[in-house]
C-alpha cells in the first residue's frame, strides 16, 4: 500500500471511530475531500484492516463505524498537531479567555497522559523546537470575558433546552432582569450570547460581562426550529446586528493584491476592474464595525454603497478628528 493510501486509510478509520453513528459514503467522500469510488475503496481498506468496523444500516442509505476506538498506537497525536493545540490555549490566554484555555490545556494534558512514554520522549524534542520557533503576534482590541461559572450554565440550558434568567445592565440603562431560549455563544472580540427572547421570539445578542445572577431556570425554551448560529453569525461583518445592507467597496491598484487575498465575509464575490483595481461586494449587517475595519485600508478603499457606511465613517472620521484637535494638531 503506498504511503499517501495509508495515511488516508488511517484517518478516515479515526473519522469512523470518532462518529457515533457513523458515517455514509457520501459523508466519507465528503470529508476525505475524494470522489465516491475512492471513498469506497478507502472503506474497504479499512473493513480489511480494521475488524472491528461494523456496518449500520440507516435507509435508505448505510453507514460505518469503528466502535470501542482505536489503539492508543493509531491514536498517537503528532507534534505539529499537539503544538497547534498549545498554541491555540496561548492564545486564548493571552486575550482573556482564561476558562477557555484552561479547557484546552486539560486536553492537552489528558492526551499526553495517555501516550507511552515512548512516544513523548520521541516526539519531545520536536515539541520543544517547535515552541522555541512559533509564537503568536498580540494584537490590540478589547479583552473578551468568559466567565467559567457562566459559560458552563449557558451550556447546561443549551443541552437541557432550559430557560437561562439573567441580569443584563448596559451603560445608560437600568438593568433589567431578563428570561430566554439559548441558542448559543459566539466569541470574538467580544463574547455575547445568542437567544431568542421569550416573549417576542426576538433573536437577540447580549454580552457576557454584562450578564449577572446567570441561571438555567425551569421549563422548556427551545429555540426556533430553523434558527442557524453560524447563518445568524454570517449576517454582520463583526458581532454587532442590525439591517442587513448590500455592500459595494472600490479598491485602488495599489491594494488590489492584498484585497483579493483577504477574507472580507462569507458572502464576497470580488470583480477586477479596468483600472487595475477591485470591486468587493457582500451583504451584511455591522457597519459601524466595518468603518473601523476600514480605517486601517486608508484612501485605498472607497465606500460605493450603502449609504449608511458613508454616514458611519464619517462620524468616525469626525470623532478622530476632533480627538486630534484636542491634542493640538
């Protein structure tokens, strides 16, 4: 068996154990990144070298799984993936998220512990060259707050499809004491959690460091049948939702090269233009994020449409300006 089969082999046999109820061919092709006959032969590779793979059926299709694992040998992480792991628990640490990282270092831990000796003392040196050698860049921007005690009652109340009661206070208001269904928590520059207000049915987004007295409470509150967090999450260019616009930046020749190789938002389609530049169109919400975002992009981008990013650049630019005034210039 060639050396590029085998690897193939070995992960999908870690994909069929790591799925409980298994996988389909469609499913194997699909994240194997192969077409459906080389899924198949893959399959039988496995069912040849894995006895304990077990057909499921689930019509009108089948399925496969590996149950009760694999040997601690097949298992084995390697150094680039247990550094990769490291870092990502630096780096959560480095920006506030200290519950967050301390998830991610357990397994760490847990996944060292149960490596032979063997292999540890095989893989050290490579972990420690590694280490010495990547490091990640500290970048400026608000420290998100995941408070352990929270995050953990939000998780139970989205298992339990639980009502979660808390005090939110903002700056210019008075708390107020608040009941939802949980959809879920996205994290960024700032944490906020996603729920569906049971009164109104509202999708809303409230943030962690302002939540206090968290609680699952009793009863039900599930959300809406066809609610999608990362659909939800896609519609604004940060965190902050509000009307969903079309947006149309002209980008100069001078930054079309970085412009065509940066991720703007999930829905971007970018088009050349004839002077050398680059038009970059996508729909979202957030625009008093994008103008910030754009600040950094300087007179090599032009704001087209909507006119609502013009006015909130404006008063952006405004604001800076008068900062500048204060300090003398």
């Amino acid at each position: 068996m060639r050396h590029d089969k085998a690897v193939m082999v070995i992960d999908l046999a870690r994909r069929l154990a790591a799925s409980a109820e298994g996988l389909t061919l469609n499913e194997m092709a699909q994240e194997m990144e192969v077409g459906r006959r080389t899924a198949e032969r893959l399959r039988d590779a496995v069912l040849s070298l894995f006895p304990a793979t077990e057909e499921v059926s689930d019509p009108p299709t089948k399925r496969w799984r590996i149950r009760g694992g694999l040997s601690g040998f097949e298992q084995a992480p390697t150094a680039t993936e247990l550094v990769e792991l490291s870092k990502a628990a630096q780096a959560l640490r480095r920006s506030g998220e200290t519950a967050r990282a301390a998830a991610l270092e357990g397994l760490e831990r847990k996944l060292k512990s149960a490596m032979r000796s063997t292999t540890l003392n095989r893989l050290a040196p490579d972990l420690e060259a590694l280490v010495r050698a990547e490091t990640i860049a500290v970048q400026a921007g608000p420290r998100p707050s995941a408070d352990e005690a929270v995050l953990a009652t939000i998780r139970r109340a989205v298992l339990a499809q639980s009502p979660l009661g808390f005090t939110y206070s903002r700056p210019g208001a008075e708390a107020r004491r608040r009941s939802v269904a949980a959809c879920g928590v996205m994290f960024g520059r700032a944490n906020y959690l996603v729920a569906a207000d049971r009164e109104s049915g509202r999708i809303q987004t409230f943030r962690l460091d302002r939540m206090s007295a968290v609680e699952a409470q009793d009863g039900m509150a599930v959300p809406p049948d066809d609610f999608d967090l990362s659909a939800f999450a896609s519609q604004s260019f940060g965190i902050y939702q509000d009307q969903i616009e079309e947006v149309v930046l002209a980008v100069s020749p001078e930054g079309a090269a970085e412009a065509r190789g940066w991720r703007w938002h999930p829905t971007q389609t970018l088009e050349d233009r004839p002077d050398g530049g680059v038009t970059v169109r996508f729909t979202a919400s957030g625009m008093r994020e994008l103008a910030w975002h754009l600040f950094t992009w300087g007179d090599q981008v032009t704001i087209v449409a909507p006119e609502r990013l013009k006015r909130a650049m404006a008063e952006e630019l405004a604001a800076a300006q008068r900062g500048l005034e204060q300090a003398g210039y």
